[in-house]
C-alpha cells in the first residue's frame, strides 16, 4: 500500500497499491482489488488502522455489508420458525438463526420480538448473498451481543460511527466523563443509546450526531452546555 495516500482524499478508480504475496491486507468499505491492483470504490477519504486495515471514509449513509463488522439491525419478520429477517440498513435484510444466541437450543429459544433492536456481527457478506449475522462470540458467549433492551437508536452517517468507534473518540469522552449512559454502536450508521431518563437519552441522541462535524473544542463546549442545561 501507498503510505503516502493515508488521510488523502480518493476518487473511484485511483490506485492505491499493488498486492504484495507475503503481506496480508485487510480491506474496508470503500476499497477492492482488480487483479494485482488495490482500488478505491468510491470518494472519500483512505484511512488506516494498525497493521493491516484499510477502508475509505465518507459521510455515505448507505450501508454495504462487510463480513465480521458489528451492526445494530431491527427486526422485521420470521419467515420461518428458525429464521429472524433483520433490517441493517443494506439493499437486503440480514437472517438470523435463533440458534444464533447464547444459550439458545431448540427448547429453550430467545425472546425475540417484531421491532427489537438487534446487536450483532455479520459473519457473511457478499453481493450475492443474503446477510447472516450472530449474537455469540467463537466462544459462544455474547459479550454484550443481543436484544437491545429500553434506551433510544438514531440513524446517521457511517462517518460519524467510526468516529465513534475508534480508540479514546473525543465525542464518547466528552460526553462519557459528565453523563451515564450506556451507549451501542453498530458501523451500519446505528447508534443506540441508554440513560437513567428519557429525557437525557433524546439529549445525548441528539448532541451526539450533532458532534460529527465538530472539532473536540467545539465537542467540549456542546457537551458542558448540555451537562449545565439538563443539571438545571
């Protein structure tokens, strides 16, 4: 890959790099390979996270499925006893196995409802495919994967999810050292929040996508403003 390109605005066919045989890289949204070239798929920004993964950045709200990204999905149906339809925000609805929980067997089946709000990871992804997502772990464990149960989802842009989801986001801190809340990401430009009120939680909702296009000054004053209005 062309270090040099790192935080440097792409238009859709540049090039970003060649393979190399004993380097292996992780592709994000935004990047494919055409026989021994790497391309940008779409304008944007190329962003890197140590080693090896590559995505590009934009404020597109579209979704495109990506294999192992977690995602927050809202559940539109049960086409048959064993299958959950959820809706991620792609051009089609994730399946969902109930098998897909901890602790579920064939006896004991989870308590998923119509309109729940879903957190899991998708573990197929192909433009030829349906998505399939999971509530466990390798382990089979959830690790925090599942229903979301009470607090509030808003939709915005991918952009601002993976702000979010980076180590020591300056909104998450902000935010996080004057407030309780408990706070889900998905990358599919999902966020869902929880808080002792509801009133605090359309607040947050809504300070929080309002953050995506501020410095972490202007982040910081938004949220002490907050903090002094709902303290009074």
């Amino acid at each position: 890959m062309d270090s040099g390109k790192i935080n440097q605005i792409l238009l859709p066919g540049d090039v970003i790099g060649e393979v190399t045989e004993n380097v292996k890289l992780r592709f994000g949204p935004g990047i494919r390979r055409e026989g021994d070239q790497i391309l940008a798929a779409k304008s944007g920004i190329l962003r890197h996270r140590p080693p090896v993964t590559y995505w590009v950045d934009n404020n597109q709200r579209r979704y495109v499925p990506v294999v192992d990204e977690f995602v927050i999905g809202v559940v539109t149906g049960k086409p048959s006893a064993d299958v959950y339809r959820v809706d991620i925000g792609g051009s089609m609805p994730a399946s969902l196995s109930y098998l897909n929980f901890e602790g579920a067997t064939k006896r004991n089946r989870p308590a998923v409802q119509v309109g729940d709000s879903i957190y899991g990871q998708l573990t197929v992804a192909s433009k030829d495919m349906e998505p399939e997502m999971t509530c466990v772990s390798v382990a089979g464990k959830a690790n925090g994967m599942g229903v979301l149960e009470g607090g509030l989802m808003f939709q915005c842009s991918l952009g601002l999810c993976r702000k979010l989801l980076i180590a020591d986001s300056p909104i998450l801190a902000a935010f996080g050292k004057r407030f309780r809340f408990e706070v889900t990401i998905g990358a599919n430009g999902r966020i869902w929040v929880n808080s002792p009120s509801i009133g605090q939680t359309i607040s947050l909702c809504n300070n929080i996508d309002a953050a995506g296009g501020m410095s972490p000054a202007e982040v910081e004053a938004m949220a002490a403003k907050l903090e002094k209005s709902i303290g009074n």
